[in-house]
C-alpha cells in the first residue's frame, strides 16, 4: 500500500513540472488554492489513488505553503510560542519554545526544495545564496532575522536558524512578571534610559539582548532624533522620529558592500540625538565610543559577552580592530568616558532569561576599568539541576559618585531613583 508521503511526492513532482511562474504571480492564494485543488485531484485519479479528503486538503496547503511562503516552515513560523527556528538538514528542524530547544516533525521533501526556500529567502531581501556566496544573512517580510549556509561549507545540508520576530512590543514590566528582573531594577533601568545614559548590553547568544534593548528604547523622549544601525533591522521603535539604517552585502561583483562602521560614521553627519547600533561587532564599536563622548549621550548597543568585565575587553577588542595606532591606556579611557552601564542578560539552563547584572563603569585605577556592581542575582545553589532556578537580586546600592545620581538630578528624577532603590537597600 502507498503511503501519503510517498503519494504527495509524486503529486508535488507533476505539479511542480507542469507550473508556470509566471502564472503564478498573477493568481490570490484563493485562485491558487483552487487550481491546485483541482490539479492534484486529477493526479490522483490518473494514478488511481483514493486519498481522504482531510488528507488532499493537507496536501494543497503544503503546495501553497511552499510557492507563496516558507513551505514545511509555514505552521512553525505561524505558531507565536515558537521563537526560533533551527534547520539542520531537509530532515532535521528544531525549534526554541519557552527557552527550551526541541525537535520537530517537520521535514522537507528533499535537500533541493530547502535549498530552493532559502534561496527564496535570501532573493526576497536583494540578496543571493549559491556556491560562490555560501552564507548570508537575511530578514522576512516579517521582520524576523535569518541566516542561512549551505554546502559545500554545511556539509550536512542546508542550514536555516531564524531568529522570529516578536509580534508587540516586550517593556520592561514583563521582564518583572516572569521573574527576569524586579520592580525596582526596572525603575532604575528606565530611569538610566530617561537620563541620557550611554547603555551597553551584554549576554550570549538567545539571551535576549535585543529584546532588552527594544523594551529600554521604550524610554527614549519624543522629542529626540534616533538614528539606529543593524545587520537585519530588528529594533521596533515607536518614537515618531526615527531614522533605520541597515548593512548591505557586496554584490555578485563583490562590490558595494556598506558595513555597521560606514553606517556609524554616515550617522555622526545626519543630526541624531542619539545612535542605537543593534550589535557591536567589530570596528564600528570605535565610531560608536567616539559618538557617545561627542553630545550623542544616551546611544545603546548590544554585544555579545558573558559578564560586564567580559563586555569591556571585548570593546577593547574591538576597538583595536579599528584602529591599530591608539595605545590600550587611552582606548580604556575612550571606554570608561564614553559608557555608563552595562547591563548582563543570560539564558539559563531552565529556558528562563534573567539579568544577571547592572554594573556602572565608575573610572580607571591604575590600567584597570573600575566597575561598580549596582544589582547582582544570586542562584539558589540548594536547588536541583532539573528544577526551575531561583534566587535573589542582591544590591548595595549606588555610590556617591555615580554617575546615575548625577545624571538623575539633572533630569529631575532623583527623588524617583532614589525612592526606588530604597525598598531593597532596607531589606539589605
């Protein structure tokens, strides 16, 4: 007996030889869905196969999910509990749910129809995927950010991992409700926000740092001019004056390519409040330092790090990709006078992601960047490994010399940080 797998093959095989592109592009999904509906119910009769009607409706959605959309990936990315999407091969497709990853059902017909999506994926954006140029970064309609590799340098197969796009916006209040953060720790960071804090987050990969980002641009005035920087644009904010730049890659005759440095240094000469660069990479990281120390206060960026004293060297790092004459003692001094907060995010084994740290950079002592920790969390080491991580968000408050106080009291909210921070400086 011939099962359904098998059957939707040999219908997908006839279907996708006897279609015109053309064609397609000037029929609606509904037009479509009917004449695929009668396409296949023709096919199935010349082969003299009885298919239920459930099971030929399965099969003209999986058609019009592969020509119209991302075929076998169509439910996952319609699914909102799904927040990334990882394929490995046309026979392998894991997603993240509620910070935990699992393997799907899911699977592609063959290598060549996940290597005809990704090519899809990359062309919708201007961008190209072949032999000559085997990796690629690229964004959906949607918004969600993809990157793509493929043989012979996946020598799996196709590799896809979409990062997906989160419909809402995400403040800080939700950080509180599950547990990521407390109350006051994002009354402080809304008010470092407010006050025109240079603000750098750091955490590892799916930790959340754009997210985090995105829910502190939340607290940016009206009134400014931001200019934001990203490989995909990711950011969603909600300021009416915002002006979204976004690298481009080299074309097929290697040229044209416009990196995050060039959109940073593009970015001084356009006027902007403040600069918010989605990631930190590379030498951009030098334009970015330079602006923080020259009016543009209040810029934000992300980079990938795994504590605050790890975020600093890796903007030394940086820097010094940049450029090569500046000794490391005055590079230090650009980074103490230029960022004000560091703000550590992480995933933790249970899938949940929590701030692991708010530290101030206070100034130099010697060759050393002097870091003051304003809130810690503290796992509760008792507890199992399979078990939910608990703990505590530890502070001893802020020193007399930081630069949060100063920059309260300008803005007019010093009462306010300081009403905030003293429910947990009582508890200490």
């Amino acid at each position: 007996m011939v099962n359904a797998k098998h059957i939707f093959t040999v219908v997908r095989e006839h279907i996708f030889q006897a279609l015109e592109a053309e064609a397609i592009e000037k029929l609606s999904r509904e037009q479509l869905s009917k004449q695929l509906d009668k396409a296949v119910e023709l096919i199935l009769q010349r082969e003299d196969w009885s298919v239920p009607l459930a099971v030929r409706q399965d099969y003209v959605k999986s058609l019009l999910d592969e020509l119209l959309g991302l075929g076998p990936l169509q439910d996952l990315m319609d699914d909102d509990s799904v927040s990334d999407v990882m394929i490995n091969g046309h026979q392998s497709v894991f997603i993240e749910r509620k910070g935990m990853v699992e393997k799907t059902p899911v699977e592609f017909v063959d290598e060549k129809q996940l290597l005809t999506i990704a090519k899809r994926i990359a062309g919708q954006v201007g961008r190209r995927i072949d032999d000559s140029q085997a990796m690629c970064d690229a964004r959906l309609v949607d918004g969600s950010r993809v990157n793509i590799i493929i043989p012979p340098l996946a020598i799996d197969g196709t590799v896809i991992s979409i990062r997906k796009f989160k419909k809402g916006r995400f403040g800080l209040d939700k950080y509180c409700e599950f547990g990521s953060m407390t109350p006051e720790m994002a009354k402080l960071l809304s008010i470092a926000a407010r006050c025109r804090l240079n603000i750098l987050i750091s955490g590892g990969t799916g930790s959340g740092k754009t997210t985090l980002l995105n829910a502190l641009s939340g607290y940016i005035s009206d009134r400014e001019r931001i200019v934001t920087i990203e490989d995909a644009a990711e950011l969603q904010l909600q300021q009416p004056h915002v002006v979204r730049l976004e690298t481009r890659a080299p074309s097929v005759e290697n040229t044209g390519a416009v990196n995050q440095r060039d959109l940073v240094i593009n970015a001084l000469r356009m006027r902007p409040d403040r600069i918010i660069v989605g990631e930190c990479r590379g030498g951009e990281a030098f334009e970015m330092l330079q602006a923080m120390n020259t009016g543009h206060d209040g810029s934000m960026s992300t980079l990938h790090a795994n504590s605050p004293r790890d975020a600093i060297a890796r903007v030394e790092s940086m820097v010094m990709m940049a450029t090569n004459n500046l000794p490391l003692d005055a590079i230090r001094r650009t980074i103490v006078s230029a960022i004000d907060l560091i703000v550590q995010v992480s995933r933790l084994h249970d899938g949940s992601r929590k701030i692991m740290n708010i530290s101030e950079v206070i100034g130099l002592e010697g060759d050393s960047v002097v870091l003051e920790e304003i809130y810690r969390f503290v796992p509760n080491h008792s507890a199992s490994p399979q078990s939910m991580i608990a703990g505590d968000f530890v502070t001893h408050g802020l020193m007399k010399r930081s630069v949060l106080l100063e920059k309260s009291a300008f803005f007019g909210l010093h009462a306010e940080l300081t009403n905030a921070m003293r429910p947990q400086m009582e508890a200490v």
